[in-house]
C-alpha cells in the first residue's frame, strides 16, 4: 500500500481520554481528497489502526482523526496519547472508505455511540454540504462527547442522549418510523452495532439499507459458521472466537497477513458464495460482493470460498 509521511500540527485533548490529531504533509501541500465515511490507517508503536477522518473531505490541508485511549488495546492508542506531540511524524495510508453514504438514500439515519461518532462528522458535512436529508442520534457517556459543537453547527436534526433509556425509546422510534428509502450507517463498539442492527430487523429493514462500521477495539466473538474451499470441495468449521484466517493457517492455507485488525488489506480471499457478515474496514461495497477479509470477517451458514 502507498503511504506518505503526515507531521502531527495540532493535538486536542479537551475530551477526556479522546485525543484529536491534525495531520499535514511537510510540504504543507494539498491532501487527496476523500470520501464521507473514510479512514485513515495510522502505522502506530504495535502495528496498524485505523482511524475516522472527520475534517474537510475536498482538497483539504489536513486530515483530522480522534483517538480514544484504550488502555487494554494492542498498544495504538496509547502511543498516541502518550507519546505523540506537535512536531512528531506518522506514517499513514491513503483514506480509503468502506463506509460511505448511498448516494441513492432518499434519507440517512445515523447512529452512534462513543467515539463511534467520527465517521458521522463527514458523513453530516457532506449531507449538509450537498443537502441530503441526514438524522443523527448519539449516545456518549456524560462528558466524554466527541464534536458536540461541530454537530450542532452541521445540523438541527442532531438528538444527542446520555441516558440509555432515552436513548433506546428514541431509537426505536426512529427505526420504526423512516420513509422507504431510508439508509441507516451504525457506529460503536461491537456490542452496540449488534444490537441496533438486530432492531432495525425486527422492526423489518433489510441488510441492503443497513451500514455498519466496525472500529479499533476488540470484536465479539461471533457464532461458528461453515466454509467450503472450491478446489478440494473441504468443509470445516469455523469457531466462535476463532479467525477465519487461524482456521485456514492451521489447515496448511498461506494466506498473507499483517494487521489482524481488518485494515490492511492483505489477508483478503475471494468469496464464490454464501453469506458473509463483513467485520473490516478495508473493502469497499463492490468488493465485498466477491471478497472477505480473513482475519475478522465471518459467515453465517456456510461460505463457499475459491481458494
Ligand atoms: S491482516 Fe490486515 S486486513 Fe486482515
């Protein structure tokens, strides 16, 4: 992958255990331009993270990107937060997005929970921008929300909520009451995705309206699922809290890896059929059609794969 090297020139930490990080080129020249809903991976003390871009998405300057401190992670964060300052460099890949808005949406719901609330940042400047109809509702612990001014200034269809309860009566009633047409995108941790997600099916909406983006932290563990290699005609399977990547190493399968984290792009295999429940933050939505990413993307069923 290309990367290029990006000087820290700007850290915000004004939100407790949220560090935000502006990022130039040297040159101070201008940056490539980027999709609402993209990522920036970061090469960090630990291996590779990915992380939101929540700044000007056309031609801009810098690339803006929150960080929350998680202090049982593989170490990203903690660099970040400890040992980066103005004036340091970072190695970074170029914006790539698996998360984008449907541009075809008549409307957008979006939902988020913590620091899940950054790819939303672009997402609702691009809506604004372009004058999308766009809805956000955000759940963050009291004092630790990330942008609550830059979405007050981006939108009046903002609710934002500290208390569950209010939050979960809001939810449900957003997803059972949304013009056909509506595209809803979910960010937080892994727990809470599941959970509206398994919402917005009960309330009826099908997968094709329902965007998910997976971050940093560590993923459930998932249900067993079954995999068919084309060429042998094999099947095994794959176990809860066990990477479809592990599976295919310990059966004799060099599959290439590097970030374990659903980032890189490496570890990708192509997909003949079957279900996948995508976990990464590398495909794109044409790409995951025929492709997974090993190392945290699952099945349900049984996933023919044409390896
Ligand atoms: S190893 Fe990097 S995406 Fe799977």
């Amino acid at each position: 992958m290309t990367t290029m090297t990006l000087v820290v020139v700007g850290v915000d930490d004004h939100v407790p255990g949220i560090r935000t990080l502006t990022l130039a080129p040297p040159d101070r020249s201008v940056l490539p331009s980027f999709t609402p809903g993209s990522h920036l991976v970061i090469q960090c003390a630990g291996g590779a993270n990915a992380y939101s871009l929540t700044g000007a998405t056309t031609a801009p300057r810098d690339y803006v990107v929150s960080v929350l401190e998680c202090p049982r992670g593989r170490g990203g964060s903690r660099w970040i937060h400890q040992s980066l300052a103005v004036g340091a460099t970072v190695e970074a890949h170029l914006p790539r997005s698996a998360f984008a808005p449907v541009l075809r949406a008549r409307r957008h719901l979006l939902i988020a929970a913590g620091i899940g609330i950054t790819p939303m940042v672009s997402h609702l400047r691009s809506a604004r921008r372009w004058g999308r109809d766009a809805r956000l509702l955000y759940i963050h612990r009291e004092g630790r929300g990330a942008y609550l001014d830059e979405i007050r200034s981006l939108t009046n269809q903002a609710a934002m909520f500290t208390d569950r309860g209010a939050f979960l009566s809001e939810l449900a009633a957003a997803l059972g009451s949304q013009p056909f047409g509506t595209h809803v995108y979910i960010c937080g941790p892994s727990q809470f995705i599941d959970d509206v997600v398994d919402t917005a099916t009960q309330f009826g909406w099908p997968p094709s309206r329902i965007h998910v983006e997976h971050f940093g932290g560590e993923l459930a563990p998932g249900h067993p699922f079954e995999v068919e290699l084309s060429s042998t005609g094999d099947v095994f399977t794959v176990d809860a809290g066990v990477s479809l990547l592990e599976s295919l190493t310990a059966r004799g399968h060099a599959v290439p890896s590097l970030c374990h984290q659903g980032v890189c792009g490496e570890c990708r295999v192509p997909v003949r059929a079957g279900t996948v429940l995508h976990r990464d933050l590398y495909l794109t939505g044409d790409e995951r059609r025929d492709s997974m990413m090993a190392c945290v993307s699952r099945g349900s069923g049984r996933v023919e794969l044409e390896l």
